[in-house]
C-alpha cells in the first residue's frame, strides 16, 4: 500500500508511510471510499466525444448543456484551463479540450493532440474558434498553428487579448508585458 | 538637521538621527554634493512645456529629439510610468505626463492635470493619443474621460491593451483579468 501511495505527485517514501497508516487506523472508511473512486474513475473516465476533456458519459454534460453558446468554441490546453474559464462566468460557449500543447521534442504533435477531431467538428458546426493556450512558448506556437490550420478552411479564429491585468498599473508590470500591450492598443470608438 | 532629514518618506526620528551622524562623521562631501543637487532640483527643476514631466530645461530632451515619432503621443499618469515605457524600448513616439489622475474626493480634476494643455497640444500636432493610464478604477476613468474629450475633437484615440501578461498560463491569472481577455479577444488575420 505504501509503495502503491507513491503514484501521487508529490508523495515521497515518509509521506506515503504516513498516509498509509493514518487510513488504516483512523480513517478506514475514507480508504474504502477512495478505493472506490479510483476504481470508477480509472475505469469509467473517458474523453467526451464532443470536447475531449475527461467524462463519465460518451458526451460530457457541458457539451449536452442547451444553454451553452454554440457559435463560439473555445480551444485550451488542460482540463484545468477549461474550469479557470468557467470561473470567469463570462464566457458561455463550448470547449476543445486538448490535453497538452504542441511539444515537437516531448514527441507530442498534430496527431497526439487530435487537431483532425478540432477540424472535423468545425467542419460539420461552424463557429467562432477562440485560441486560449497558455502565452507561453509552446501555448503561443500551437495558437499559431492552429490559426493556420482553422483560417485555410475559411473559420473565424481569435486569440484572448494579451496586456496588463485588470487592476494593474504600469510600474508593476514587466516590460515585455507593457511592449506588447502598446502594440495590441485597442482604438477607442464610442 | 535631523528634523530636516524626515521630509524623506519613509524617514522617521530615529533614520534621520542615523542618517545626520552618518554624513557628518564619514561623509561630510557626500552631505554637501547632496546640498547642491537638492538645491539646484528645487531651484531649476520645472516642468517640461510639452511633456509636463520634470524638466531642468523649458523643453526636455526627449521633446527635443528630433529622432522621436511625433505621430503618437502617449499619455501617462506619474514620470514612473514614462520610464517604464521608456523600457521596452518599443515605444518611441512622445508623452503627455498628467502627474496624477482623476480623483474628485481628492480635488484633482481636469484642470489640475492641464487637460487644456493636452487639447492645445494635439490641437496644434494632430497625432494619435494612446492612453496608458493604469487599470485602476482612477486610471480607468481618467482614459474614459479623456477618450471623450479628444473624440469629441476628432483625435484617434486607443488604450493600451487589457489581458494575459507575456509568459502567462490562465491557471495562475486571476478570473477578472481572464474574463477581459476574451471579451477583448483579437482576430487572427494572418
């Protein structure tokens, strides 16, 4: 059991000998529960057809929602990405979860990220494609190719807005982030 | 000469006694280079005619470059914020420093910061403003103010660009500034 705890990120040989006796004498219960959860997840979790991120059901409820925005859909990296953005509550539209960012070196391409699913979908239910990846290198290189990609089958393509954060004033911020701010300035029409 | 010494912010009874002693027992020429430059600031030192930032002379040198833009004219809050700018090293037009921002709780309005100067100046040099206040609710409103004030003199106005700093992953920014870049969302025209 100890060995077994190592899986976890994070869990070192003293951890995993400390979670492990704290299940079995004060917390028995709680390992049969999470026995079970693991179980079902590793078992049930898939990829939703739709979206790709990780589901119990063949299509997750965000994609069988009806309240969800058809005409926008949105591409990020993670999983994680995906609930920051629900966080926002501003966006309502759907998702292309797709579980990694280009990474020629890491062996991770087109093909692994399933940009022919992205394609295929935009295909048969056009809409506005939004590019939120990471503003990281690899982020940026997979917008970009991506944008390639969706604007030579005619797809409207847009990438979230790159400068200052809300709240933040120009001595605080690192120049690189105030170039760039200056040279996506939007014009103010009233 | 101590009590002298706590016009510095951050200086109280006890850093001014130690600063006093310090010049007087080890650097007594330091003490006077000192009493020169603060006199010859505060004798000499204005404010530029065009700019309105610090000037020893009535127009300061980065007015008086002849290698500026003199297409673009950026206005900023505070002589920080022009230096920040000045750091990436991206902008070279010219610069309308306000030296604060609207806040009416405080009495600084319009004609504390020398609007009317602002509008004389583009008037007579039409160019494009950028507005690169901060995004605080005060810098916010000083841009929206001004935006209003020089459209209404058919000057094209734009705001420095609201969103992701460079390097940035929507996991560690915050919902508010998230929300704002997709709202602000640009379209990929390649």
């Amino acid at each position: 059991m100890i060995a077994a705890l190592r899986c976890l990120p994070g869990v070192g040989p003293k951890s995993a000998q400390r979670m492990a006796y704290h299940l079995l004498q004060r917390d028995r219960a709680g390992a049969l529960r999470l026995a079970h959860s693991l179980l079902n997840a590793a078992t049930n979790m898939q990829h939703c057809q739709q979206c790709n991120n990780f589901s119990e059901q063949a299509v997750c409820p965000l994609c069988a929602s009806p309240h969800r925005d058809v005409s926008m859909l949105c591409v990020v990296e993670m999983p994680a990405d995906l609930l920051m953005m629900e966080q926002t509550q501003c966006y309502r539209g759907l998702y292309f979860v797709l579980m990694g960012r280009l990474s020629p070196l890491d062996g991770i391409g087109a093909k692994e990220l399933h940009f022919d699913r992205l394609l295929k979908r935009v295909a048969t239910h056009p809409c506005e494609v939004i590019l939120a990846t990471n503003f990281t290198v690899e982020g940026d290189a997979t917008a970009h190719y991506l944008a390639t990609l969706l604007q030579s089958q005619g797809i409207k393509v847009s990438r979230i807005a790159r400068g200052l954060p809300v709240g933040g004033e120009l001595e605080q911020v690192d120049a690189g982030t105030l170039a760039q701010a200056v040279l996506e300035r939007r014009e103010i029409t009233l």
